[in-house]
C-alpha cells in the first residue's frame, strides 16, 4: 500500500485525509511530541505498536496516543499467552526505527491491525507518514480497510 492508494480510498468513500511531507526540520518520534509539533490533544494522536508471538505472528495494535497498549487485554482477546512486543531492531532488516511505522504503509498495512474502540470515536487522527519529519491526519475509518482487523479495548 502507499499514501496515494490510500488517498484514492479516502476520496472514493468520501474519508478526510491530507499528508504533510517534511513538515518539520527536526525529528518527531513520539506521540508527546507529535501532539506538541502538530498542534492536536494527544488523545488524537495514533500510537501502534508491533507485537508478536513466540512463534514470530505478528499483529499492529493501534490506541489513542495517550493511552498505553495494555498486554493483558491484547493476550485475552488473542487468547495467547506468549505475547510481547516487538523488537524493532529485530524487524525488517533493521529498516524501521521507532517514530516511523506508518499503518499505511508495507509491510504494516498487510499485519492484522487490532484497533483500539476510543480511536473510532474521532472523526480525525495523526500519524507520521513512515517518516519522522512527515505526518498524515485522516479519518480513523481508513484503518478498517486493511484486509485483517479487529476492533476492541485494547489499552
């Protein structure tokens, strides 16, 4: 997936979305200061995290920026015990840093998202655009138009 196709979805099913290429001289890495550099409260701010099993599935878990990723509730819903983060430096070839997963984008976009119920509530949402100079802000909804997703509390 890339940024246009996912622009042409949001036009076709009538879904804002904007992108902001370099829109910063400095580097954004965290949702604090996202939220600071953007301009928006940090509960519009989408934070995910990679997670896997043991035996190396992985799943994309979206929460408001100011909410934590709760392992407890991502295990329950999975029923799977051997849940845990990723390791970043283990992922892709070393080629994704924190600040830069865009759930837009390959090779997050094919993941099965687990999208948390508060980030449906908005009507918009921030995220970088798989830069840490860059961002998108877009209707939530979009999540819902990757081929796997669940959607429950996941923080």
């Amino acid at each position: 997936m890339t940024i246009a196709n996912i622009n042409k979805i949001a036009k076709r099913e009538c879904l804002f979305f904007r992108h902001y290429p370099n829109a910063y001289s400095f580097p954004v890495i965290t949702c604090q200061e996202a939220s600071m550099a953007r301009n928006v409260s940090i509960e519009r701010e989408l934070k995910h995290m990679i997670i896997e099993s043991n035996n190396h599935q992985q799943w994309l878990v979206h929460v408001p920026g100011s909410k934590k990723v709760s392992l407890f509730k991502v295990k329950h819903y999975l029923n799977k015990s051997d849940i845990k983060l990723a390791n970043l430096s283990d992922y892709h070839n070393n080629s994704f840093h924190r600040g830069e997963i865009c759930p837009f984008l390959a090779p997050f976009w094919e993941m099965t998202h687990l999208i948390d119920v508060d980030i449906l509530k908005n009507k918009k949402m921030s995220t970088n655009d798989g830069s840490l100079r860059g961002f998108l802000i877009f209707n939530p909804k979009l999540l819902l138009f990757s081929q796997y997703h669940f959607i429950d509390s996941f923080s």
